[in-house]
C-alpha cells in the first residue's frame, strides 16, 4: 500500500492545495506533502513492500534510487518555495502550487511503474503538469518556451507511445501467462521475443524519451525552456523530469539486455552521448545567460549518462550514481541562480558580476555548484564520471574516452568563466546589499553538502541498491 | 478483418490527404474530426464479436477524437480571430506529392513487419502514413493551430497501431491514451490562444526571440 501512497498523497495534495485561498495555507500544504513524501521514501527503504496492483506498481533498485531523487530534490525545492513565494507571487496563482504537487505525483508514478504503459502515462503528465510552472510569468518569452517545450515534448512522447506498442508487439510470441508490458515478465521472457520489433521499440522509445531528456540533437527545447522558467522550476527539470526520462530509457534497455540484444543498442547510446558533450561544449563557451549555460550543462550529462550505460560494465554503476549527482548539483546550481536572480531580477552574466559582495552565502554557492556540476573532486560527479570514463577504457573505447575527457575540461573551462565572472569582478551596476533569507539558502546548502558527501563515502544501502542497479543493466560494481 | 474495416481504414488515409491540400483551416478541423469518427467505427468493425470494451473504447474515441477535439480547436479560431487561411511553409501542391510518397513508402514497408494479426498489413501501412503525414504537417505548417492538427494525425496513427494490441493491452491504458491526448490538446489549445492574444496572430513564426545570438 505504501507504494500506492508515494503517489496519491501527492496527487490529493495537488486538489487540497488548490482549494486553499490563502497562499500561506498552499506553501505550508506544499511542505507538508514533500515531508510526507520523503518520509514514505525513508521507509520504503526500510522494509522493501511488496509490488502491488498485480506487479504494474513496485519499488525496484534503480527505480528506488530515483524515487529518492526525486523526493529529495522535491522536499529541498518546496522548502526553497516559501522564500521563493514570499518574494514573486506567480500570475499563475493558485495553479503554481497544485502543479508542483501533481508534477511529484506523476515524477512517483514513473519511478515505481513496472509495467511500461503506465510509466509512460506517468511521463506524458509530468510533461503537462511542468508546462503551466514555466509559464507562470505570462510574458512572451515564456510563452514561446512553453510552446516549443509542449511541441517537442508531446511528439517526443507520441514516439515513446509507438516504442511501446512496438514493444507489445515484440512479446506476441511470448508464453500465453506472460503479462503484457511488465518488466519482470518481459525480461523473464526476453530470449522469446521477437528481436526485430525488440529493436524497433528501442529506437522509438531513445528518440521519445530522450527528446523529454534533452539529448544532443533533440535538446532544441532546453536552453530556451530552461532560461524561461522560473529556478525552482529549473532545478525540478534538470534533476527530476530528466531522471526520470532517462528512467524510460533505463527500463527498456534492461528488456534488451536480457534479450541479448546490448550490442544493438550500445552505439546508438555512444553516439547520443558524444553528440551531446560536443554540442554541450560548443555552446557553453560564451554563453551569456546561466541560466542558458545551465541547460547546456545540464545537455552534457545526459550524455554522460547515456555513454555510461553505453559502454556497459562499471559504467552501468557509474551511470546510475551519476543520475543521484547530477540531480543533486543541478538542484544546487539552479536554487543558487535563482537567489541571484530574486536579488537583481537578471540572470545575464554580464549584469551580474561581482557578487562575492552583496550575496555571499549565494555566490559561494554557485561556485560550489561549479564545481560539483562540473565534476572536481572531492565530489561526488567525479566518481561517477571517472568511473564512466574507466568503463570506456576497459571496454575498449581509449580513443573516446580521450575524447570525452577532453570535452568535459572544455565544458569545465567555459562554464568557470562565467560563473568567476559573476563571482568575482566589478559590480558595475550596484546590487543592493541584501538580507538572505534562510528558507532560500537551506534547500542549496543540503544539497551541496549531499553531492560532496557522495564524494567520499556511499552510505551501505544506497551502495547495495547501485550495485543491484547495476546488475539489472548487465553491469558490474567497482 | 472485414470489408467495412479495410474501407474505414483508406478513409482515414483521404482525410490525411485532405489535410495536406486544403488552404482553408476549418476544413483541417473538419477532416480531423472525420478520421476520428472512422477511428471510433473501427474497433466495432475490426473484430468479429461484440464486447463492453470495444463499445466502451468506440464511444470515448467518438466523444473525445470526433467531437471534443474539433469543438475546441474551431472555438480557438473562433475566439482568437485566426484568419482563415492555413498559411503553408511549403506549397499544397508539393505537401500532397510529399504525402504521397510517404503513404506509398509506408504501404511497400508494412508487410515487411510481420505482425500476427489478422489484416495486420494494412493496419501497419495505416499507421505508419498517418504517423508521417502529422510529421509533414507539423513541420511544414506555420500556424499553431495546424499544428496541432499535425499532432493529432500523429496521435492518430498511433491510435491504429495500437488497435493490434486491444485484446492483450487492457483498457485502462487505452483510457489512458485518450485522456493524454485530450488534456494535452487542451493545455496546447489554451497555449495557442494566448499566442494569438499576445501576438495578434496565431503563427509560430513569430516566436523566434529566443535563440543563440
């Protein structure tokens, strides 16, 4: 049961917030859900449930990993909210708060799915419940980014829908008891399905998805979105809505690696990969937005995260942790902007430089987020990026994992020239001196303080459910 | 499959074509709502014997494909003033030589997927020309609105190749289905009357003030 409470106690939340006309009610209605939320987290990893509506609903390693991204990155966000809401009032109104509830909801909905049409209906609603929160200023720049968002992400989605008829096709052949479309029952019965279809469903379901996650070249949406919406909405996308996208893509690349079928889908994972970092590293350079320079940052991960599963073996682990960082540094880095962005009213590097003076806490924090999004150690998305980058080379990619590296210090340098600049630097015009509001700081210095965590020391469970991760994606641990 | 459903289903493919050489945007509308009407008749057509669930998914298809959808997309035009004219980014002329060779290509692959049902062929080629004439449309049509009408003859072409999986794929995922399309076409449909107010006209062209300088 608890399972099913993961996603109607967000679901409920989202009506009862909507009823409430006073904001303060729908901030505090807002918290109380991400606390519950990430309390039922905490016990589903506790005692593991049971899978419920007849196996459609369960909580598996990878799925439970993001689930906990997901929750985690929610609770920070809704606590970043009410000093968010206190400042700006939405022109949305009432919507702002409902829609982040129900975003949570379908964001469950798709980390507990074990039957592949129900994750997608999850997928196709955090797509909708996203659209209204980048819109909220109502202007005509944020109109045309939710356009372009709702156009590519629904033919996105249309195209993931058709992977997944093609992967019901796949299973005709299967034994008469097979469930149609749950994961257990499909890789059980992996080496009956049709391979062709198989293949089909793959190609379908890495352009779908991987339009929702942004990859290089289906990434259009990206920068314009991601410079429009509001930080805290930013940071939701770049952590949340990509996990679990990339969710979809895990789910059906397990199929394939129980069907044998790896080395089919293994250069198409490559290629979205390298695609992505060089479009990522020609765009950084000279970026005049953060916000924009985020996105483009948050364009090389996806591909990071693709080329880990890619190569397979230790980047299979590697890949997973790095959902966990990646998600962990956005929700930093874009919580971090979006102080700088309530004290001045501009994300434009050039109008915000030296704000090592009248921001501190913020400005250290952005530089911290640098360096965590960019992968320095001591912190976590070094791991994991140098664990992907040793899988390259012991799966006999050394050319590309030059490559790589060489893009990744690319992307380091372009990114540290605009975030230094904004750091230090002259004020040229003068940002007030401001008061920073605890409730804006709490939610960035958490999740500084978790990805540099990860840097050093994995905690016993979550090393147990990345090494079962791992293992379902036909990998291995370090 | 039966005589009726074969004929139902090239139909589906002349609405396509009506689509691509109209210049008149209510005459998409309408086109759109016809092939929804025929993709409600044919699951009712399709199979031999009669069940709860195939009406069921035959009368949400009618109310949501047939009559919903073009309800609201013409009251978009309505309200908004959108002009009449379709306004092509390529020529009718070329768009319909376009589809057909789509149609034709999508036909010469279909029997090339095997797929075990019965008329399952024809079903494929269908699906496959309806999935890239909405691709012809949503890219080679400037206003908003005709692209969603690009988008929904993708969806619908979705929608025929999934009618080879309703006896396996449980009804709760074709409900499913139609809400998405519904509430997304609704949210897209609120979208584009708010372009029409801010710009004074419905085309996508305008939205260009975002990109890399």
């Amino acid at each position: 049961m608890i399972v099913l409470a993961l996603i109607l106690v967000p679901a409920f939340a989202a009506l009862g917030a909507y009823a409430h006309r006073e904001s303060a009610f729908r901030t505090g209605w807002l918290v109380v859900a991400a606390v519950v939320h990430a309390g039922l987290v905490g016990v589903v990893w506790a005692a593991p449930p049971e899978p419920v509506l007849g196996g459609w609903i369960a909580a598996d390693a990878i799925g439970l990993i993001v689930l906990s991204v997901v929750s985690g990155l929610f609770l920070m966000a809704a606590i970043y909210a009410v000093g968010y809401l206190r400042r700006e009032t939405p022109r949305g109104g009432r919507a702002f708060v409902s829609c982040l509830l129900a975003f949570l909801g379908a964001a469950s909905l798709v980390t507990l799915s074990q039957h592949l049409g129900v994750l997608w209906v999850g997928m196709e609603a955090t797509t909708l419940s996203v659209a209204p929160l980048i819109y909220h200023r109502q202007d005509r720049r944020s109109l045309e980014a939710v356009w372009k968002y709702l156009m590519l992400s629904s033919v996105g989605i249309a195209l993931a829908l058709l992977g997944v008829f093609f992967l019901a096709t796949a299973q005709f052949a299967a034994p008469p008891g097979a469930r149609p479309l749950v994961l257990p029952d499909l890789v059980r019965d992996a080496s009956r399905l049709t391979p062709s279809w198989l293949e089909a469903a793959f190609v379908f379901l890495l352009a779908g998805y991987g339009t929702k996650m942004g990859l290089a070249p289906l990434h259009s949406w990206k920068p314009d979105t991601y410079g429009e919406a509001p930080s805290l909405v930013g940071g939701l996308m770049a952590g949340v809505l990509t996990s679990c996208a990339f969710l979809g893509i895990v789910r059906v690349f397990q199929v394939l690696v129980a069907a044998g079928l790896a080395p089919f889908a293994q250069p198409l994972l490559l290629t979205f990969g390298i695609i992505s970092l060089v479009v990522a590293a020609a765009f950084v350079l000279g970026q005049a937005d953060v916000k924009r320079l985020l996105a483009y940052s948050s364009i090389e991960h996806m591909g990071l995260l693709v080329l880990g599963l890619g190569f397979g073996g230790v980047g299979a682990y590697g890949t997973v942790l790095h959902v966990v960082n990646n998600a962990l540094a956005k929700g930093l880095l874009f919580l971090a902007v979006g102080n700088v962005v309530l004290a001045t009213g501009t994300s434009l590097v050039a109008e915000i430089k030296g704000l090592h003076r009248a921001l501190p806490a913020s400005a250290a924090l952005l530089v911290v987020g640098l360096l965590a999004a960019t992968g320095s150690p001591p912190f976590g998305s070094f791991v994991s990026e140098f664990t992907i980058l040793r899988s390259a080379v012991a799966s006999g990619h050394v050319v590309m994992a030059l490559v790589i590296a060489g893009l990744i210090v690319m992307i380091f340098a372009g990114m540290g020239r605009s975030v230094l600049r904004v750091f230090h630097g002259d004020p040229g015009r003068a940002v007030a001196a401001h008061a920073e509001d605890i409730w804006l700081l709490a939610g960035p210095v958490i999740l500084a303080g978790a990805v540099l965590m990860l840097g050093v020391y994995i905690p016993a469970p979550l090393g147990r459910a990345l090494a079962g991760a791992a293992a379902a994606l036909g990998g291995v641990s370090p | 499959m039966t005589q009726i459903a074969s004929s139902l289903l090239l139909l589906v493919v002349l609405a396509d074509f009506v689509v691509l050489g109209t210049s008149r945007m209510s005459t998409c509308i309408r086109a759109i709502g016809v092939q929804g009407l025929l993709l409600a008749g044919l699951p009712v057509f399709l199979h031999a014997e009669w069940s709860v669930h195939m009406a069921g998914l035959a009368l949400g298809t009618a109310a949501v494909k047939a009559v919903g959808l073009p309800w609201f997309l013409s009251w978009a035009i309505r309200e908004a003033n959108v002009r009449r004219e379709v306004e092509p980014l390529v020529g009718f002329v070329p768009s319909l030589l376009i589809g057909a060779v789509m149609v034709a290509g999508s036909f010469a692959v279909a029997p090339t997927l095997p797929l075990p049902v019965q008329g399952g062929t024809l079903l494929v080629a269908v699906a496959l020309s309806n999935v890239l004439t909405g691709l012809v449309v949503l890219t080679s049509r400037l206003k908003a609105v005709t692209q969603v009408v690009g988008y929904l003859m993708l969806e619908n072409g979705i929608y025929v190749f999934g009618l080879t999986q309703t006896q396996r794929v449980p009804f709760l995922l074709e409900l499913g289905v139609l809400l998405d399309v519904f509430v997304g076409v609704f949210i897209m449909g609120i979208v584009v009357f708010h372009i029409n107010r801010e710009f004074d006209s419905m085309s996508s062209s305008h939205l260009e003030e975002l990109r890399e300088p």
